[in-house]
C-alpha cells in the first residue's frame, strides 16, 4: 500500500485539473533554461515524465500535445458542471466523436485519465489503484481503469453524469470493473455489445444494438442528433484520419523519422480529440515533425538497430525510461495495436451513412476488434503480421500486460505463428502497464536490450551474410 487515503480534493482527476490549468499557461515555446527552471519546481515523478515529453527533439509538438489534452479535460470538467450539458465517462475502446456528434454531450475517456494520472502525478496511480484493492476489487482488473475508476469509488472526485461500457464481448475485465461503479455510485450505464460473430451478421446486428445505444443517449442527453452538426464533427474526423495515414507512411523510412513518443500522441489525440479541430492540428504537427527529421535525416542513436512493432500496447509510468530510452538506442517503437488504430472516412453525406459509419468505427476499434472477434488469436495475428510486413519491422514485442488475461491466453499461439508467417522474433515480456510497482524499468531495459542484442542483431546479422551467400551462388562462387 502506499500509504496514502484519497481526501477530497485529491482525486486523480481533480489533480489532473490542477495540473492541466498550470500547463495552459506554459509558452508553446520553451527554451532550455525555462525547461530547466520548471522541472526543478516539479515533484520527483512528474518530473521524469515532463523530462521526456519537453526533449528538444519534439519539445514543441509534446507542448501542443499537453495544451490539447489540457483544453480536453477543462472543457469536460466544465461540461460536467453545466446543466444544459452531460458529461460521459467512455472507455479507451469507443470512438469519442460518437459523443461529440451531440452538441450537449462531452466525452471524458477513463484510460486517459488513468494514463495522465500516472504519468504526471507524484506518486502515480498507486493511491487509486490501491484504494481499489481496499475495496475488493480482485487484482486481475485492468489497471488502465481501476486506476481512474478506484478514485471516483473513493467518493471524493470528479464524477461523471454517466458511462458507457463498450467492453463486453471484447474484455470481461474493462466492463466489470465499470459496471461496479455505475451500480455502486449510481451513475446511470450505457452498454454497446459487440457481438461475437463477425461477418454481414454480426454486422448487421450490431448496427441494430448500436441505434437502440444512440436512441438511449438522445433521451439520457436531451438532444435529439442534428445531421449538420454530425457532419462538422465528422468532417472534422475525415480530416485527422488523412492526416493519420500520412504519418502512418512516414513510419515505413529507415532509421525512422517518427520520434518513439509519437505513439502516445497519436491515440492520446484519437482517444480525445477525434472530431475537433484540435486532433486536425496535433496530427499535422506530428506529420510536420516527422518529414522535417525524413529530410534532414536527423536520428537520435548512430544507426536503427531495432524496428519493433508492439503487438499489444506498451508502458506508461516512465516515459523517460522506455519511449526516450528506446529511441536513444536506436530501438524504434513503429506503433502498438492502439496507435495502428487504422481509422476510416466517414460518408457524410447523410444522416443515416453517418450513423452506419460511427457503428462501424465502434466495430473496428483497436482492442475491440482482436478481442471482440470470432478468434481472438487470427485476427490479431492477422492485423500484425500485415503491420510487420507494412512497415519492415525485424522484431515484435509484447508487453505481457498482467491485467489482460485474453492476449495473455493465446500468446503463445500468436508469438508462433507471426514468427512463421513473418519470419521476425517476438519477445514477450511481463508487467502492468500502469504500474510500476510490478516490473520496474530497470528490469524491462535489461530485458530489451539483451533481445536487441543477442537475438535481432544476430538475426540481422545472418540474413545480411546469408544474403551475401546467395549472391555469392548467383555469380556461381
Ligand atoms: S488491456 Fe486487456 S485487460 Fe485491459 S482493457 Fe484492454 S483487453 Fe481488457
């Protein structure tokens, strides 16, 4: 334990807001010395991480990215205190421009408010996640939202007017642990069920769950979805999700011109921000950056020795030690299975396309889609092989999150076949992706480094020389 109760006013999220009004009113450009002067005001743990994001490398887009998230949670906050307005706690595999497309609604996304609490808080998510534990709620929950949800348990935070479980059928761990808050502190529930089959069925059956869920929200909101208004959001989101695949290009150049940290960005902006202007101009900013370093071949290590697709998702307690750690070494995170987030166009041109749109968009969502379908191990391997090849990855890592017993259960399975189907090595790691007190640092970085190092550069290495014999054969040497 660490320690620590939840009093009023220490919420995650009313921590979060505290921090998010200073950030606001940072310069979106920061010099070395003002760097200086404001880590040395932060706590020992924000300080690591705000270390990482201000790195000259990306120091102005990582601001950008701030402010975004920043305008995010104030608005939600306001949101919430508004009477015309309803502010919906979503989890981190739901769309949130199906909430923007109402006027009144707001979209508050609980893995966010996780990760952001862990990340920037002094002390983490340890006090939330423990007061949940306290509760008795079983360990095997996922810490992506016990965290933020164990802080509104303890009664002393930021509550939201409702929330939407998008899990079952996909994650039995996500939806049980939002259905004990909505039941214990009596905020009213909005269930989206995928169904299992996949297929013009599951499809069509789906779409059927998903206007009966909007018809729920239009009542719960009072506001019965303005087709005009729909179409400035989804227009909106047409625009992010071109930007989406210029930068997912850019990630094919070797070394890569994608600083490592871009990752999080990209589903911290798809996660938030997907149907506001601000999600348009973080990924132009991303893409910006990304050309700029193509151009003038800037790359932080003296060669890539590691292009590494993450199956799963990756860590978030330490962003200095893992996503900056990497990138210095010349381990590139090309993208993770929230960041291959592969969104779509939308057809705008009525109502009734919108909708089958956004019930589409819900469908294919990252984590819903691998492990909402049919077989959980074809698909995933399916969608990562075809990212591997894509994007020339020479190795492939899991994170073993300790919560998610569904990838945890088929790895194996999948670790075989993408080896076969791909020919690259996948290392498999173990920990919480939230927590650090499970697998610390030090012991991941030995961990890949030592893959790095005795598996893929070997690798490397024969297929350079077996290459060289082939070629040796060729001339008949
Ligand atoms: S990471 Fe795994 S356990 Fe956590 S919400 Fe996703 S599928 Fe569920």
């Amino acid at each position: 334990m660490s320690g620590h109760a939840v009093r009023p006013g220490e919420g995650l999220f009313d921590r979060i807001s505290n921090l998010v009004r200073v950030i606001l009113r940072v310069k979106d450009d920061l010099s070395d010395e003002e760097v200086e002067g404001l880590l040395r005001a932060l706590p020992a743990d924000t300080r690591r991480n705000i270390e990482a994001l201000l790195n000259p490398r990306f120091r102005r887009e990582s601001i950008l990215f701030m402010k975004m998230i920043g305008r995010w949670v104030v608005e939600g906050e306001e949101a919430a205190r508004d009477p015309r307005r309803r502010t919906i706690l979503v989890p981190f595999n739901f769309p949130p421009e199906v909430i923007y497309v109402f006027r009144r609604g707001f979209p508050l996304t609980c893995e966010v408010l996780t990760t952001l609490g862990v990340s920037m808080l002094e002390g983490q998510g340890e006090r939330y996640w423990d007061y949940a534990m306290g509760l008795g709620v079983p360990d095997f929950l996922c810490s992506s939202s016990t965290i933020e949800l164990g802080s509104i348990l303890s009664g002393c935070d930021f509550k939201p007017q409702a929330l939407v479980q998008s899990a079952p059928g996909a994650c039995d761990a996500n939806s049980k642990i939002h259905e004990l808050v909505s039941h214990l502190m009596e905020v009213p529930q909005f269930i989206l069920e995928k169904p299992t089959e996949g297929g013009a069925r599951g499809k069509e059956l789906h779409r059927r769950y998903f206007r009966r869920f909007i018809s729920q929200l239009e009542g719960f909101i009072g506001e019965e979805l303005d087709e005009g208004h729909m179409r400035e959001v989804l227009e909106a989101a047409n625009a992010a999700t071109d930007l989406y695949y210029d930068f997912y290009e850019l990630h094919k150049a070797s070394p890569c011109p994608v600083p490592n940290i871009f990752s999080l960005f990209t589903y911290g902006t798809r996660f938030t921000s997907w149907g506001r202007p601000d999600a348009v101009e973080m990924m132009r900013a991303m893409v910006e950056r990304s050309r700029r370093r193509l151009e003038a071949g800037d790359y932080p290590a003296e060669r890539e020795v590691a292009r590494c697709v993450w199956l799963y998702i990756g860590y978030y307690f330490d962003f200095l030690g893992f996503f900056n750690w990497m990138e210095e070494r010349g381990i590139t995170y090309l993208n993770d299975v929230l960041s291959l987030c592969q969104p779509m166009r939308y057809d705008t041109s009525s109502k009734q396309s919108m909708l089958d749109g956004l019930a589409e968009a819900v469908f294919e969502y990252p984590m819903t889609r691998q492990m909402g379908a049919d077989s959980m191990s074809a698909l995933w391997v399916e969608d990562m092989s075809r990212f591997i090849r894509d994007m020339g990855a020479n190795c492939a890592v899991y994170s073993g999150h300790h919560a998610c017993k569904q990838t945890q259960s088929v790895i194996g399975q999948v670790r075989g076949e993408i080896n076969r189907l791909t020919g690259v090595p996948v290392l498999c790691l173990s920990g919480d992706s939230w927590i650090r007190r499970m697998t610390p640092t030090s012991v991941l970085q030995e961990e890949l480094t030592s893959f790095v190092d005795h598996v893929v550069s070997k690798k490397g290495k024969r297929g350079r020389r077996s290459e060289q014999e082939k070629t040796r054969q060729r001339q008949g040497g």
